[in-house]
C-alpha cells in the first residue's frame, strides 16, 4: 500500500484476525480495483461520476478539476463539429 496509514490499518486487520498481510493486501486492492472501475463507468459528456464511501478509508470521486477537463474536451468536439473555429 502507498500509505503509512494503510499499511498500519492492513498490519491491525492482519494481527486482529490472523490472516497473512499479503491476504488483507490483496482484499484492500480488491476495494479500489472495483471503485476505479465503477468510477470509469462514468459518464463524461454529461459530466456523471459515481462517488463511493468505503468504510474506514473515506469518500471516492472525480475532483472538479477532472470534471473540468472533460469539459473543455466536450465543448472543443462541439465545437469542431458545428464548423466555429478556436
């Protein structure tokens, strides 16, 4: 894990019920694999995206700055696509 705080939290998962750390390792992954994927469902020309609370690890979602990158990628193809030059 990236953090020392995740790698203190997979260490008590791992010492409280007796499981091997690379087990709680891979179950933590298996958290965020699914949350980047139901956040890459998203919609991006409407400018939806998912966000995801997991429990002792916080709330997940696209940052505005994101958001706002799509959307000047939106306005440049409708833009194209109507013929008005930038």
């Amino acid at each position: 894990m990236r953090t020392r705080q995740s790698k203190r939290f997979i260490d008590e998962v791992s010492k409280k019920h007796s499981i091997k750390t690379s087990e709680v390792e891979e179950i933590v992954e298996t958290f965020f694999r699914f949350t980047a994927d139901v956040m890459k469902e998203g919609n991006a020309k409407k400018l939806e995206f998912a966000q995801i609370r997991l429990m002792s690890w916080g709330l997940f979602k696209v940052k505005e700055g994101r958001k706002k990158h799509f959307e000047r990628i939106n306005n440049e193809k409708k833009k194209k696509g109507t013929g008005v030059s930038t």
